[in-house]
C-alpha cells in the first residue's frame, strides 16, 4: 500500500524461512516494505532498541508506526488494514 510505513525486520541471513515466508505473504499482498536486518550472532536482539519492537525479542518483527507483530503467522495474517 504507497505510503504505509511498513517495517519487516529480519535476520542478517534474510534466507531464514521464518523471515522469508513473512517477506513472501507482504509481497503477495502488494504491501509496500522496507527490511531491516538484524544480526542474531551479535546479539542485536536483545538490544533495548529492538526489545521495544518486538515483544519476544525474535525474528521477523513487522512494525507499523507503534504497532507490531512479532511472530511469522501473525505477520502472515496482517492485511494492512485492508479487508480481505
């Protein structure tokens, strides 16, 4: 959707299935996007910025404004607002 501020935030290692199954449902429901990655090696999950973010401190994290999902299934469902 042009001008959502859509956020997916994902592993460093963007193949993960988890981060790609949400990536592929938000492609699928023509969302407009952006990725952030996230280096799992370095910690950057448990950083206070991204625990803000995501309330299980795990990848994919999909933020919109402050509302946002942290787990794929829920980020799967999300419709933007839209009915489906």
């Amino acid at each position: 959707m042009a001008g959502q501020d859509l956020t997916l935030y994902v592993d460093a290692n963007i193949y993960c299935p988890y981060a790609m199954s949400a990536f592929v449902a938000l492609a699928e429901k023509r969302l407009a996007f952006g990725i952030e990655r996230v280096d799992l090696r370095l910690g950057e999950q448990g950083r206070e910025i991204y625990r803000r973010l995501s309330i299980t401190c795990r990848v994919p994290a999909l933020v919109h404004g402050d509302f946002a999902l942290s787990e794929s299934p829920a980020i799967n469902e999300f419709s933007g607002g839209r009915v489906s």
